[in-house]
C-alpha cells in the first residue's frame, strides 16, 4: 500500500508567530515616545457617537456597545473633552416660590451665571424692605392719617356700644364682662335691687316662692330682646373693626407701594425674562398685601424641642421669598458633561429634601428641592450605565418619558410619603441633553426589540470594536497609548524590546496576525503588572523579560482548572493516547473559557460500526449533552457520506460517534472533521496516528473550515506531548485558514524548529486523512469508484459490502418468514390421508374451526408491516 506523505502540509517556524521588531519605533524607552493624540482603534464608534452629538433633533441619543476593556468610557471622556463649542449655553435653572399656590412652585431657566445673581437680589430686596418699610411707620404723615383712621372707627364703635348700653339700662338691665377661661365676653343681667343678678339666682329664688314667677318670666322675655341687640351690636363693631384693618391696609399700601415699586424697578430692568417679570409683579403684590411684616420686632423666645432629629430653628419669615438656585452654571465654561456611575431615581431625577418639623412631622418646601445629573447636564451630555438604570426602580419608566417629552418632572420618591404634612408638585423644567448610555449588546437587541419606545430615543448605537488593524502607523500608535498609561499613573518606562513584547501580546489577544486587540484595560494591566516586578527588582525600567513574567504570572493565577485537567491527563486517568495507531480513534481539541481565561486540552473521540440502517449516531445528542452547533456539524457527516460514497448504494451502517469521557456536555462544529476522521478510520481499517491532534470544522463538499482558539488547543497538546517526551512525530493539523491566526509561545515555535513538534495546516477532509492515516485518500475515477489500497477506496468497498450484507440477511430473513407462513398448509394434506375412518373425518372436520381459532392470519399482517421498515433505510439512502 503507497504510504503519504504530509511534508508539503507542514508549516516553518516563521509561520507560527508574528514578531515585533523593536527598530520600528524610533525610541529606546517610551519616555520618547510621541505621546497619544485622539482615540486609538475606534474610527467608527467615533463618527457615530459624533454624529449623536451634532444632531440635536429629538431622539438622537447614543447607545455605546462593546466588550468590556475596549476603552468606551475612556474614550467618550476624551472626545466630550474635546468638544468646546456648545450650540446653546448651559443655563441655571431656579425655583421661586408660588404665591398664588405654595404647592406648586415655579421653575425658570436663567443664563449661566445669573440664577446665583437673582439670589443674592432677592436676599438683598428683602434686607432693604426689611430696612425702608419701618421708616413707612415712623414717618408724622402716617402716623397721623393711621390715628386718625383709627380713631373715627373706634369713635363709631363706642357710638355703637353706648347706645346699646342706653337700651340695656332703659331695660333696667346692665352689660357686664365675665370671665370665660382665658377670655371675657359680655353679658346682660337684670338688675334687682341696683345689683345685677344672674337668671340662675332667680330660678331658685323663684322655686323657693322668694320670687315671683311671672316677674322671672317678663325678664327672660326682655333679656332675650336685648341678647339679640347685643349680637348685632357686636356684629357692627367687628364689620368696623375689619373696615379699619381694610383702611389701615390700603393706608399703609398707599405709602409702601412707590417704595417697594422703586426697589422692584431695578431687578425688573436687569432680569427681562416673561417669567421673571411675572414673577416680580407677584413679589410685589405679596409685600403689599402684608407689609407690616416687615416691621421690627422681636424674635420670640425658642422653645426646647424634645425630639432631637426635628429642626431647632424657627421657621423663616421671609422664606417665600428665597430663590433655590438647583443647577448654578457660573463656573461653567464648556459644554457640561456629567458621569453618573450610580443612575439611581434620586441621583438622575433629583429630590425634594425633608425634615421633622417641631411637632414631628416631616415637611418640605420648595427650597429643598434638589437637582439630579439629568438637569446638572441639561444643554450638554449625560453618561449612564444602561443596565445599572434601568435595574433601579422607576428610572426607566421616567427617563423614557423625561426624553420623549423633554421635560422632567421632580418628583418624590420616598417609602414613608404618608407621613408627609405637605406634598409638592414643582412644575417640571423644559430639558435640552443628550444621553450616552453604555451597556452590552445584547442588552440593545432586547430593549430593541421588546421596547418600542427604546428606538425612539436611541437612535444611534456605536458599537467598539475589540480589535483594529495591524499597521506600521497603528503599531507606534500602539507604543502612544503605552506611553499615555505611563505617564498618567506614574509607571515605570518601557524599554522598545518591552513594548514590542506587548505589542506582540496585543496582536494573540486579538487572535489574527493582522489585527491588534483594542481590549486596552487588560493591556494596561499588563503593564502595571510589568511595572510591579520591575520595581521588585529595583529596575529604573520595565524590559521584556518583566512583560514575560507579567504574563507568565497571569496565566498562573488563573490556570488552576487547566493544571488539575492536566494532572488527570499525567496520571492515566483521563485516556488520552500520543503515540502508535488505532483504528477508529482521534484526538480532538476543544476550549474550555473560564471568564477571561481560555484554555485548549485533547479529547479522544471513537467511532464504531455496525450493520444496519440508522446511519450515524450522535451519542452526545441522544444522551442531551450537546448544542445545537455541535448536531448541525454531525449532521453534516451524514452529507458528506452521501455525497462522495452513496452514489449507487445506500448507507447499510449503524455508526455511533463520542467524545469519551466527556461529562459536562459539548457545543461547537469544531470537532466535524474530527469525527469524520475517526469514521473513516473505522470504515477503511486504517489506524490513526495518536501523535496528530486534530481540530478543523467541515461542511458537505469535504472543505476544512477554520475554528476559533487555535493557538489555545495547539498549546494544549503541546503540554501532554511535553510531559510524556517530544518525539518529532508529534503535532497539531490545523485548517489552512487559521495559519494567520497563530501567534503561538516561544516555546512551541522553538520546538518546531528543532524537529520535536508539527505543525499541519489541511483544506480538504482528504488531506487531513491521508495525514493521519499515511495512506493516500484517492480520487473518484469517471466511472465513480475510487483507486484500491486508497483510504476513499477501501471506505467505499467497505461500504458497498456492507450494503450487500445487508440486503442478503433482509432477503433471508424474509424467506423464512414466508416459509413459516407456508408450514401449517403442508402438515395438513398428510393429516386428511391417515384419517380413513368416518369419525377420524369429523374429527378433522371438527377441527377446522379450531384452526380458525389459532388466527394465523395476523401473524402475516405482522410480516406485511415489516415491509415498509424495510424500505425505510433505502429513502433515507436517497
């Protein structure tokens, strides 16, 4: 049999990995190295989330995706920094009390810088009231129109009670003023012998005969009469009294209103805004409407308040008003640009503060209102964390209606709200912003699709790419960025040996020799590690071998599960085989990702065979150990067969397929080739060489695909080879296409240099076997079959005799039966000849119902049911 050889299949040691050369960055150490300018490796996230920005149409706010350490947050930072230009200035926004409804104060946008201005005003207006309106009182003018308008009412209140009294004692009655607790109130009482006496006295005098009845009875009478002159006397006095009040009151309107009109005349010229103005007219008819509180007087005595969390000190007098001033942009030059890292309800929306009041109660007012971070960047960019809102309770709801309306509402949010004295709607303030929101893809295709409001607001979605192009400006970009950690936490410099060691690091994380990973945290954290044995060593810079170490330490910490798999490997208890042949028999690779960390490890996979018509057998699928990947790559076995052996017969095999030892489950395609290889091998009789791993997806033309974790899974054999001794017949056939991708250790590509390891890289399912198998696989000659002593040809012999096997024990097996269908007629005819006599024949005429009895006629309807399983197997053949 012609043996194969895989020489033209194997790859050089160039090929393995790609090599930095330190010459191409023009530097010795990074501290000369060009400092980073812009954003690294994210062209098209940029011009998206530009574009996010430049729009201010409603609804263009950004969704930013990407792989954690892409450097998405670094990165908006970076370009919100740049953006000086703002299209509307940020202003501060103000709340002012509601004179006409306390409850629901106003809400006014003032330019940057004022709202501060406007307070201070207002404390300022009130000082000077508090200062003026005094003079109002003390000026001659008024005291003597106020005493004159207060005399002529009292004179007429005194008119009123003499001719009341002039009444009562033309009654012989008298008014006098008893004591009722804390108060007096008069009262009228007849007079008996010049004293007044109560109806109580008279009643009992009279009950006793010591007065007479019917004189008690005319003073009740009379003393009725005069009750109601004296309650309409008193109603006189009071309407006088309120008439003085309402004079006194336009009195003193009439004095203070040029003085309170002169000191509004100048907040009015500085503040010309509608709602300002609107508010100053309000001002000044409250001041008006209650001028002499501004009178002095003195503080009243405090009280000791024995709860010790409610508030000590009085309320203010003049807290209507104070201006809350919740956004103050004075200090604000550029566009505001806020992170919030804890999007709770409170801290976007902002809050209504309270406190315990001197009977206990929590209250408010509009001047514990405060701000959250959506109106803190009103007019500039808020930065969230997706996922970290919408998981707080109500911040979804009311960022979806804050964006749509363009308003927000501050509203509480407050467990015990009941307890509440007062409850406060502020109005809701008009806002201008854009949202970053930063969350993970998957989240975006949910919101997407399950929220159609989501759409509607996030119109932009700039997606981070992991990885960037591998270039010679790229690469000394690369040694900017390096130079930018460096420099801002303090770090050590690298030598150029070292940054050519990362920048290798960079191109295997990326897992293409033609890409970079733009994963910047973990490389950053590589270099601070670097850093940390550099100066363990007392180094004054980090080399390449201190980058070493950092990875060498990395994967250590985090190889724990990949160590103890090895071990098991080491001691037999795993079965996994590295030397000689077996038939039906290959080593597979897989990936095992734990977090972060991802590591590659052998797997046996067998193949066995038997005649019959179920075809090929998963085992992983049928024992529901396997995705639905890994059935799609068997299934694809099944073409493959039918393809290039099942032309002119059908598939006459039982074939199961597993990964031995495998007892957590497996997904991926692969494995495909893998186990085509060990069908193959089972069918054809040839053995496969242990000391070949194997790993390469396939599809139903035979053509090899490539895979994922290459590098991984090659390192993984590579270890058990290196336990148990390298032998240079030892390797790893790969896919052509995943050449680009190996970015293999020193060590590796060492060995291969040196003849003691293999590399093979195969387009074809006829490649990879002929390797494996060292026997040519064959090609189809035109009248369809396939050379002898080939593996194709001795798979499809194979095959074809099983077909006929199959068929002769189908046709056998359906001879007998209908022999045995056929039995129970012959033994009749002998039966009838050796009955002569008459009863022996109504014997036998007696038994023919009991034949009927028997009922063979179903067990041929059985044989008849069989027919169609038979044929089964051929329409699956087709």
């Amino acid at each position: 049999m012609a043996r194969f050889s895989g020489e033209s299949f194997l790859l050089s040691p160039d090929q393995l990995r790609w090599r930095c050369d330190p010459a191409c960055f023009q530097f010795k150490t990074t501290k000369d190295a060009t400092p980073l300018d812009g954003v690294l490796g994210q062209a098209r996230a940029l011009k998206a989330i530009e574009l996010g920005l430049d729009i201010r149409a409603p609804g263009y706010n950004i969704y930013v995706s990407g792989l954690a350490g892409t450097g998405k947050m670094a990165t908006i930072k970076a370009l919100l920094k740049k953006m000086n230009g703002m299209a509307t200035p940020p202003q501060d926004i103000i709340y002012v009390n509601n004179f006409k409804d306390a409850q629901k104060p106003w809400s006014i946008k003032l330019p940057a810088g004022q709202g501060a201005e406007f307070k201070k005003d207002m404390a300022e207006l009130v000082e000077d009231l508090k200062r003026t309106v005094p003079n109002i009182f003390d000026n001659p003018e008024y005291k003597d129109r106020r005493d004159a308008i207060i005399e002529e009412h009292r004179n007429q209140q005194k008119e009123n009670f003499r001719q009341l009294e002039s009444t009562i004692k033309n009654e012989n009655f008298s008014m006098v003023q008893v004591q009722m607790g804390p108060f007096t109130r008069p009262m009228i009482l007849p007079l008996i012998d010049g004293q007044p006496v109560q109806f109580e006295q008279l009643e009992n005098l009279a009950a006793n005969g010591n007065f007479p009845t019917d004189t008690l009875q005319r003073l009740k009478e009379q003393h009725a009469v005069l009750r109601n002159e004296l309650e309409s006397t008193m109603k006189k006095v009071r309407q006088i009294e309120r008439n003085m009040r309402e004079a006194l009151n336009e009195l003193e309107q009439s004095y203070g209103y040029h003085i309170v009109s002169d000191l509004l005349t100048d907040l009015r010229e500085k503040y010309r805004i509608e709602k300002v103005l609107r508010y100053l007219d309000e001002v000044q008819e409250a001041v008006l409407s209650d001028i002499t509180r501004f009178k002095e007087h003195e503080e009243p005595a405090q009280q000791p308040v024995p709860n010790p969390f409610a508030d000590m000190s009085g309320p203010d007098e003049f807290l209507d008003f104070q201006v809350n001033v919740i956004v103050d942009n004075s200090q604000t030059d550029k566009l505001p640009v806020i992170i919030e890292n804890t999007p709770t309800y409170k801290n976007l929306f902002g809050f209504v503060e309270k406190q315990i009041n001197k009977f206990g109660n929590w209250a408010t007012d509009y001047t514990k209102i405060r701000a959250g971070s959506i109106l803190q960047a009103d007019g500039g960019v808020l930065v969230i964390n997706l996922l970290d809102a919408i998981s707080e309770a109500g911040v979804w709801k009311n960022l979806k209606r804050a964006l749509k309306t363009r308003e927000l509402e501050i509203e509480g949010w407050d467990a015990y709200y009941w307890m509440l004295v007062s409850s406060l709607k502020p109005e809701p303030i008009p806002i201008n912003l854009k949202i970053v929101a930063i969350g993970d893809a998957w989240l975006f295709q949910m919101l997407y699709h399950y929220d159609e409001d989501f759409r509607k607001i996030f119109k932009v979605k700039a997606d981070f790419d992991y990885e960037m192009e591998k270039n010679a400006e790229m690469i000394v970009r690369y040694s900017s960025f390096l130079h930018k950690i460096i420099t801002d936490e303090n770090l050590l410099h690298l030598t150029a040996k070292a940054v050519a060691a990362i920048t290798e690091e960079g191109v295997r994380m990326a897992g293409r020799q033609k890409k970079l990973s733009t994963r910047f945290s973990i490389i950053a954290d590589i270099v601070r590690e670097a850093d940390y044995y550099a100066r363990r060593e007392n180094k004054k810079l980090i080399t390449e071998q201190h980058v070493a170490q950092s990875l060498a330490a990395r994967r250590e910490r985090l190889s724990l599960y990949e160590d103890k798999l090895q071990e098991l490997i080491d001691e037999g208890l795993i079965l996994i085989s590295s030397t000689g042949g077996v038939v039906g028999q290959v080593n597979g690779l897989a990936v095992t990702m734990l977090g972060d960390y991802a590591f590659g490890h052998p797997s046996r996979i067998t193949a066995q065979i038997g005649l019959g018509t179920s075809g090929i057998i998963n085992i992983e699928r049928e024992s529901k150990m396997s995705g639905r990947i890994h059935d799609k790559g068997v299934l694809i076995l099944s073409g493959y067969m039918r393809g290039v052996y099942l032309r002119d017969k059908p598939l006459s095999i039982n074939a199961s397929i597993t990964f031995e030892q495998n007892y957590s489950g497996i997904e991926g395609d692969s494995a495909s080739s893998t186990e085509m290889y060990a069908l193959l091998s089972e069918l054809s009789g040839l053995p496969i060489d242990q000391g070949i791993a194997v790993t390469g997806s396939m599809n139903q033309k035979g053509e090899i695909q490539p895979i994922g974790g290459v590098n991984e899974k090659i390192e993984g054999f590579f270890e058990i080879c290196k336990t148990r001794g390298l032998n240079g017949n030892q390797g790893v056939m790969i896919p052509v296409q995943n050449v680009e991708d190996l970015m293999l250790p020193l060590e590796i590509v060492d060995a291969v240099k040196k003849h003691k390891f293999n590399l093979w890289a195969v387009a074809t399912v006829d490649e990879g076997i002929s390797l494996l198998t060292g026997v040519p696989a064959g090609e189809r000659r035109p009248d369809g079959t396939y050379p002898p002593r080939t593996v194709n040809g001795l798979v499809d012999q194979r095959l074809r005799e099983m077909a006929m096997a199959l068929r002769k024990f189908g046709k056998g097996k359906k001879d007998k039966e209908e022999e045995e269908e056929e039995m129970p007629t012959t033994k009749k005819a002998p039966a009838k000849k050796a009955v002569k006599k008459a009863p022996a024949k109504k014997a036998v005429a007696k038994k023919a119902p009991a034949k009927k009895a028997v009922k063979k006629a179903p067990a041929k309807k059985a044989v008849a049911k069989k027919a169609p399983a038979k044929k089964a197997p051929a329409k699956k053949a087709k």
